[in-house]
C-alpha cells in the first residue's frame, strides 16, 4: 500500500487486524496464519501525525484467490525444523578496540534453498543516526560494526532485517534484530554534591544518624560497574575518631559519646565512593563532609562574686543600684548561654526587681518600691542564676548545684515628708446630708518621728468644693449637700487629694475617697396621665418612675385619694411598677380626672392626676370629642349626644309625613288594581350601604297565586310579599316577628288600597350616641304597571352616625322627598338628586 501518497508525515502506524503488519515501505505481512472464507477479510490500516493531529484510515479487502504454485523438485524434500531466519540478540562490547569492520551476527532465510536471496537492513545505525555503525552484506546477510560506541549514550539498536527475492518478492516477513551493547566499567562514580553539609547536638549517644551522603555511577545499573562501597578516608581533627560510615547506604552516624562542642566545634570528613563493590581495581571518587556540633545547656551559668553591698537612699524609686555578671561556658547569646536571674529571698515586699541585660548578659539590680529607712535600715537580698535552656546533663557527668550571689542593700537616712495611713482612705456618706456634717478624720505621721505634730493640712487646688478638711485636726466636713447625680460625682463618688505639710515644708499627700450612699430625695410620679378607655373598657396600665436607687424606688404603692371616684374605680396590681385602673361597674361615658397617690418603698408619697376619656367606641382613635364627667359623679350628656337625639326626631317625624302624604295620594289618585301583585318589596336591614341590593342571594320567587308573587331572600332573612283580591298582607319573618297590613275602605262600600310600596325603619338605641337608621321612599309611576324601585345607599361618617337606605318617591311627591334630603349631607344630596329624577 501507499503510505507516502495518504499521509507523508505519519508518525505511527498500526492495524486494527493484530495479524497483519505493517511495515514504513508500505509492506503488508501476515502475523500467523490465516484462513480467508468465500466472503474474504477486511481490515483498517490507521496513519497517524501525532503532531499535527491528523488521522488517515486505509481499507483494505483481501479476497481468496486459487492460483497453482510452481515449486522445484527438493521443496517436497527438504523439510527444516529450525529456521535461521530468527537469530537470538547480538551482542558488541562497548569501546571494542576492533579489528573494524567487526562481524557482529549473521541472518539467514531457509527460502534460499529455493530462492536466489538478497539481503538488506534499515534503521538506527544504518540509515539512520547514528549512520553507517552497522551495514549487512547483501548475499551473506553478515552483520559488521565499522567502529566502537558508547553504550552510555547507545545501549541497544533495533535494525530491520529483509530476504528478498533478485524480483522484488519478500518470502520472509521483515526481522527486528537487536543489537545490544555490552557495558564497559569506563565511568566511575561521582557524588551528587559537592559539600554534604550536617549538624548534630553535643553529647548525642552513639548509633545517632547524623547524615546520608549519594554518589552515582553512569555504566549499567544493577551490575558491578555500578555496586559502590562508602568509606571514610580521613577526619580533621583527626582524634579520637567520633563517626563511622556505612559501606553500602552511606549513612553516616555518631561512633563516640565524646561530642564536646566546647572542645571541638566541627569535624571535616573526606568521603570516598568506589564501584566494583569496592574491589581495588574499581573506579572511585571522592567527596566532602562538614558536621557542625550543635550546642546544648551542658554547662551552668556561674557568678563571677558571690557577694556585693551596695547603698541606696530611702524613697528612691526605678534607680538602678548593680550589676551582677555571670560565666558561662555554652554558645554565647544562645538559649544556653542566656542568663535569668532570680531573687529568691529578702524580697517579700517586692521593692526589688532585677532583669538581663541582653547585650552583656549581666543581671541588673533595682529598686521598684521606696525603701524607708525607719522600717529596715539594711536589707539582704540572695540571688539565683539559671539559663533560658534548660540544662541537660553530660554524659558522665555530676548534677550541677544551682550558683547563687547575696547582696547586702544598706538604706541611707533621708528627711521625709509626712506620710498619710492609710494613702487611700474611704469615707461613706450618706446622700442630702446636712452642710459641716463631721464625716471623718485624716491625718499624716512624720516618719522620723512617728507623731503628726506640728503637721498641717489642706486640699490640693482644682479639687471638687464637696468637702473641707481642718487644717490642725484632719477633720472632714461637708461644706455642701451632697448629691449622686451631679456631673462630677462618678458612680457616686469622688476623690479628693489632701496635702500634709510639716514643719520643714515637706509635703506628703493622701487621697479621700468620698462615696455618697444613695438617699430618698425624689418623689415617685407617674409617666403617662392621658388615656382613652372605649366600650371594651380594657384595663389602663399607669406606671410610676422614681429617680432614686434601690431600697428607695420600687416596689409602689398605688391609690385612689378621692372617695367618689374610688367608689367608681379601682386598682389591681400588675408588678412592683405597674398596676390597672379599671371601672368597678356601669359608669357614665365621658372625662375623668382621676387623683392617683404613689409611695415608693422609702416611704416618699407622689400624687398625679390621670385623665381616662372613657368613650363609646371600638378604638381609640374614633373618639376626639371631651364629655367631661364632674368629680361629684353626676353624668351629663355631650352636645354630639343631644344633637343625634334631637336629629333622629326630627328624622323619624319627617319619614312619617311622607309616607301619610304618599299614601293618602294614593286613595284619592288612583285606584286599586291587580297589577300590584306585581310590585317588588326591597327591604334594607343592614347599615352598611346596602349591599344585599346587588347580592347573588337575592332571587325572585314566583308563587302559584293567581295574582303571582314574588320573594326575597337576603342572608338569614325572608321577606314575603303577596295579593289576594283587593286587600295587601305584608309578611315579614325576622326573629319570629309578625306584621300585618289592613285595607282600606273608600266611597261606597268599595275597598281601597294604597298602591305604594311600604318601608320598614329599623331605629337602634337613641340614647346612644350613635344613631341608625334606614329609610324607604316609594312611588309607583302612572306610565308603568310594574314599580320600579331606586335604591340610594350612603354611609355617614362622625360621631353619631347616621347608616341607611333610600328609596326614591313618586312625581308628586318629589318635593317631599327632596326636603327630606336637605337634612342630608350634601355628598348624599347629589346621588339622592339623580335618583329622583331618574
């Protein structure tokens, strides 16, 4: 097959059939052996450029084909069972000095028993790098080297082999030779640094691993040429000998416990490695190794003297007065070598601290506390030593008691000036006292002396003016009341500086501590005194404050002060704060002014006035009127009350006139018919705007008179309305009530009937402030048989307000009716208008 002409630069090639190969020349060879059916075999030649990316595919169909072989007469003989064709691995020395060419491997076809066969070769060594290594003669298929490799740089080749026929034909599949090179002990090892670099504490036991150093060798591993053996050379300084070496591994390791750092501080050991497992004729070579001893605290830290005396003024305070230094065998300025110092007697008092100085590592001893020459004109201190390490023992080696120094401290005398005891004093006073209240006594001592005479006393200036101090005596007094709550005082209390002077003008100072008890100075009041109580008459919470601290504040004791209205009210307690007002029975609406007393647990009695608007309402922000009840308890009505009164008279009186004037029309006017079976009733018994008119529930009943009927149903209400002959009956179930509507009799015998339609006024409680009330007007018009009826629904909003339905009347009566709707507002005058005319 072509490979060139698909594609040139095919990286790799394969089949996806594993018993045919494929060679670069495009030859295709059977692996083993094949069969090929009546149908054939097909299979996929791939090409790949594995750069690029690119895969070419070519298919290929083998088909039987029956062909007569032409054979020579010894091929039916000659029978071999061990072909030639199939060498085992050639093998050349590495740097072979020759003769060249070198004849390295012959390979034979057993077809040239049959065949004239010509043999060639191709691959690394050949034709390609390294070319013209290797070259095979075309009639013997001898092998020759034409010079020496290097098996580090060439360990192996793989060369094709090919027998092929004087015409072209291959009887024999290609043969991979392999070309092996065998190693030559040409490279000797090498270490893979230059300097190993390791470190390992002092006075570290033996069998320590203090480091590994490598080397490595280039010839073939897992031979001699590459088996090294480690060993130490040389040591510097030479003795005693401290580390040994393992041969194979090369670890290096403590031999000897006498790792000293401050006798030798590091070792240089000179390292060979040698191949051939350390026979004398292999190669080796040699490296370097540092091991530094690292320090330990072997050593404890010594004084230089083991006694000082040093003198000091008293009162003196953060003055340095010695130096103590130290020695120290350890590292300087390590762990080990780092000096703590400790007092660890005659300091009880701490008046005396001593610290390190990091430069010079001395201990440096001061005084942090006045002394007092009159208490200890000498004192003894005794010093410890230690290191920040802790101390580790050497091997062989006693325990090590721990250094310690004494200094005589000798205090030198001073004239002082007076001293005050305590320097803090604390007086508690209570709060509002009386002014020149005697609330204690403060005076200073001399220390030479030990008495406080000839002293005297004053209070520093910009001190709070709270207090006075006798200035003989030591006396405090307060020269104002005394309060927590001013901005000076914090939490309370204040501090207050004294001055002690002596005869000398020397000046000691002491400090008052003044600390104000709390007292009962306020008066509990309470903090909210408007309320407004509606019909629920919800309990009123009053709660009381009082500016003083416990025990004078909480808990209170509330109370009614006047008898008329604790007769009508009463309190029940909530908490220590709080309590309920609420009305013991059935009172009045209106205004209240109620008296309420509040003593706090001190005994302080507060009394404020709370205003209860006691109003009929739902919430509270309905109620904005003020109906003021008098404290004897008598009731008088509001204005808004009187006018819903007056109101709903007039209103009922006027509803009345009309529907008479309706109706007698109506007898004179017309006459009775039995089209009013047909009217519809509308009745209205909600006071919201009539929104059953338009209900769903509404639906008309047809009845099974003669005259016919209708019937309403609206919620839980039914409404009928029936004609029998000349007479009108107007039933209405509601709360198992009954009414009945008579005829009337008119001229001659002949019964007469009003044609308008009849209301039904529903009037809530007129003693209350609010007013309900619904209203129907009617008419029947001439021009129709049927009513029609107009329903006007309106809502009025404000105290005492008014709720209802309106129907519109007659022609003639539109003048009645409109002076109704004057009483209106004018917002239901408009609709009521349109209603009308309509």
């Amino acid at each position: 097959v072509d490979l060139k002409e698909c594609l040139p630069s095919a990286e790799f090639i394969s089949s996806t059939d594993w018993n045919f190969k494929i060679l670069e020349d495009g030859s295709v060879y059977t692996t083993s052996t094949i069969s090929l059916s009546a149908e054939g075999k097909t299979f996929t030649i791939l090409l790949n450029d594995i750069q690029e990316h690119v895969q070419k595919k070519i298919h290929v169909s083998l088909v039987k084909e029956e062909k007569k072989k032409t054979r020579h007469a010894r091929d039916t003989v000659l029978r071999r069972t061990k072909r030639r064709w199939g060498p085992i691995p050639s093998v050349m020395i590495e740097n072979s000095l020759g003769p060249f060419p070198l004849q390295i491997q012959q390979v034979q076809s057993d077809t040239a028993q049959n065949y004239t066969i010509y043999y060639s070769a191709s691959g690394p060594g050949i034709d390609q790098d390294p070319k013209g290594l290797f070259y095979i003669e075309r009639e013997t298929g001898n092998i020759f080297a034409t010079r020496a490799v290097d098996r580090e740089q060439y360990p192996s080749f793989q060369i094709i082999c090919f027998a092929t026929t004087p015409d072209g034909y291959s009887p024999e599949v290609p043969l991979v030779h392999t070309i092996r090179i065998e190693d030559d002990n040409d490279n000797a090892p090498y270490f893979t640094q230059d300097l190993f670099e390791f470190s390992v504490p002092e006075n570290s036991k033996p069998g320590i691993i203090v480091g590994k150093v490598t080397a490595e060798d280039k010839d073939e591993p897992y031979t001699l040429h590459t088996a090294l053996k480690y060993r130490i050379v040389s040591q510097n300084p030479p003795i005693p000998p401290v580390f040994s070496l393992h041969g194979d591994t090369g670890v290096i390791s403590v031999a000897s416990p006498q790792l000293d750092r401050e006798v030798e501080s590091g070792y240089l050991l000179l390292i060979e490695a040698r191949d051939m497992a350390g026979q004398p004729f292999g190669l080796c070579t040699t490296g370097t190794v540092t091991i530094r001893i690292e320090d330990t605290n072997d050593n404890a830290p010594s004084f230089r003297q083991t006694q000082y005396e040093v003198r000091v003024e008293e009162n003196r305070v953060n003055v340095e007065i010695l130096r103590i230094s130290v020695v120290d065998l350890d590292e300087p300025r390590s762990p080990a070598s780092g000096a703590v110092f400790e007092i660890i007697r005659g300091n009880d008092d701490r008046s005396f601290e001593i610290t390190t100085d990091r430069n010079t590592n001395e201990g440096v001893l001061c005084v942090v506390k006045g002394l007092d020459y009159e208490t200890a004109k000498q004192r003894i201190l005794v010093i410890a030593v230690n290191n920040e390490a802790p101390y580790m023992l050497a091997p062989h080696s006693q325990q090590v008691s721990q250094s310690t120094s004494s200094v005589t401290v000798h205090v030198m005398d001073v004239d002082e000036g007076p001293v005050f005891k305590p320097c803090l004093l604390r007086i508690d006073v209570k709060e509002c006292e009386d002014i020149g209240t005697s609330i204690g006594r403060y005076v200073a001592e001399d220390p030479e002396t030990g008495n406080s005479e000839g002293i005297c006393y004053r209070i520093a200036p910009g001190q709070c003016n709270w207090i006075s101090i006798d200035e003989k005596s030591g006396e405090v007094r307060t020269v104002r009341v005394l309060d927590r709550d001013v901005a000076e005082m914090r939490q309370g209390q204040c501090n207050i500086t004294v001055l002690a002077i002596d005869r000398n003008g020397k000046t000691g100072t002491g400090t008052i501590q003044v600390v104000i008890q709390p007292g009962n100075k306020n008066y509990p009041r309470i903090l909210k005194t408007d309320y407004i109580m509606c019909r629920d008459r919800k309990p009123i919470c009053l709660t009381a404050q009082d500016g003083d601290a416990s025990p004078y504040s909480a808990p209170f004791v509330y109370r009614i002060t006047d008898r008329n209205l604790a007769s009508s009210w009463k309190i029940t307690r909530h908490n220590d704060n709080s309590v309920y007002l609420s009305p013991k029975g059935d009172i009045p609406f209106g205004i209240y002014d109620i008296p309420v007393s509040v003593t706090d647990n001190g005994g302080k009695v507060g009394e404020t006035y709370v205003k209860v608007n006691y109003c009929d309402c739902m919430t509270p922000t309905e109620c904005g009127g003020e109906t003021r009840v008098p404290r004897e308890g008598s009731v008088t009505l509001g204005v808004w009350a009187i006018l819903a009164m007056i109101l709903g008279s007039l209103l009922l009186l006027l509803i009345l006139i009309t529907i008479c004037g309706c109706c007698g029309t109506g007898v004179m006017h017309r006459h009775v018919t039995d089209d009013c079976a047909n009217h519809n009733l509308i009745i209205s018994n909600t006071e919201a705007p009539g929104e059953e008119v338009m209900d769903h529930n509404i639906i008309p009943l047809q009845t099974t008179t003669d005259q016919g009927g209708y019937a309403i149903k609206t919620g839980d209400q039914q409404t009928f309305e029936s004609v029998k002959g000349r007479g009108h009956t107007l039933e209405s179930v509601k709360g198992g009530g009954h009414q009945t509507l008579g005829s009337v009799k008119e001229g001659g015998g002949q019964t007469m009937m009003d044609t308008c339609r009849y209301s039904y006024s529903e009037w809530h409680n007129f003693t209350h402030p609010r007013l309900g009330e619904k209203v129907h007007l009617c008419r029947q018009d001439e021009e129709q048989k049927h009513s029609e009826d107009y329903l006007l629904s309106y809502h009025y909003e404000g105290k005492g307000s008014l709720a209802g339905s309106v129907g519109c009347c007659s022609d003639q009566h539109e003048e009645e009716a409109l002076d109704f709707l004057d009483q209106l507002e004018p917002k239901f005058r408009t609709l009521a208008e349109a209603c009308v005319k309509r």
